[in-house]
C-alpha cells in the first residue's frame, strides 16, 4: 500500500456499523469536514449524539447496496465479519473501502495517527497490530516538543512568502 494524506473535506463518507471501531473511525473524518452517514441499526450513544447535533447522518437500518452509491469512502466496521466482506465485495473500482475487521479486505488502511500543529505522525502495521501502531505513533510523536512546531510554523510562513516572490 503507498501511505498518503488525503483530502476528505466535503467527501461523503459511509460507515456502517455503530459501535466504538465506528465512531473511532467517523470521528477522524467529521474532524476533516467529511459528510459522514452511518448505516447500522443500532448505535453507541454518542453516535447517536452525533446525529441529533446534524454532525452527521444516522440512517437505523441495515445496509443495502443503494447506501453504498454515493460514497468516496467507505469504512465497514460492524461486528460482523460477513457483513463486513459483503460491503467489501460491493464497492465500485473506484471508491476507497477500510474493513476494520480484516485489512485485506479493503484497498485503504487507516492508520493511527497524531498531529501537532502543521506536523502530522501516521503509523501502520498493515493490520498486524492497531494497538502497536498506536504505541509507536505515540512513542515518536514525544520527539517532537513545542519549539519544534514553532519552528516548522516558521518555515511554513518562510515557504508561503518565497512561493508568493516566484509567484511574481
């Protein structure tokens, strides 16, 4: 797989499944500015939340293959293995599916990440072990204290400015 960042702001993103793997994943797209529907019949309460705040769309049903339609992403993390190779199975050439139950399944993994200011940390184990990415993830993100985000600040506006003078 080629790690990248991608862009998700205003990008509909499908989750089904309502429990606590699924608002781990819906909470870093709402954290983009992704359009976030769950399809699950049941969810945790803070998804739940979530839907009566208009944060994102709650449709209480299982899943369909209409559901799957209009999604950019899709993350399939019900607590049903079946299920979750199903929606797999459903995806189009071109969407992005994440099957939290079995990596291999989908085309993107999502990795554990952490940001500090304009730097951004992500770790994968391709599926080996979510809970050592974490580990690491956090683990390297402690090299890197306060100075060192002003400093990359620093060099962030120093590259806007030369950018605008070739601009020019």
């Amino acid at each position: 797989m080629l790690p990248l960042h991608i862009n998700v702001q205003n990008k509909n993103v499908l989750i089904v499944g309502g429990g606590s793997v699924a608002l781990r994943r819906l909470q870093l797209f709402l954290e983009e500015d992704a359009h976030v529907t769950v399809v699950s019949p049941a969810v945790v309460d803070e998804i739940k939340n979530l839907a009566q705040s208009c944060q994102l769309i709650w449709k209480k049903k299982k899943i369909e293959v209409s559901d799957l339609r209009e999604a950019f992403i899709i993350i399939a993390a019900t607590n049903d293995h079946q299920i979750n190779e199903w929606v797999a199975k459903q995806v189009t050439p071109n969407q992005l599916i994440n099957v939290a139950s079995n990596a291999e399944q989908g085309n993107v993994i999502v990795p554990k990440s952490i940001q500090k200011g304009r730097l951004t940390l992500s770790v994968s184990t391709n599926g080996a072990s979510p809970k050592l990415a974490k580990q690491i993830c956090e683990q390297i993100s402690h090299q890197f204290d306060e100075s060192f985000i002003k400093e990359l600040d620093i060099m962030y506006e120093k590259r806007q400015e030369n950018k605008k003078k070739k601009g020019k």
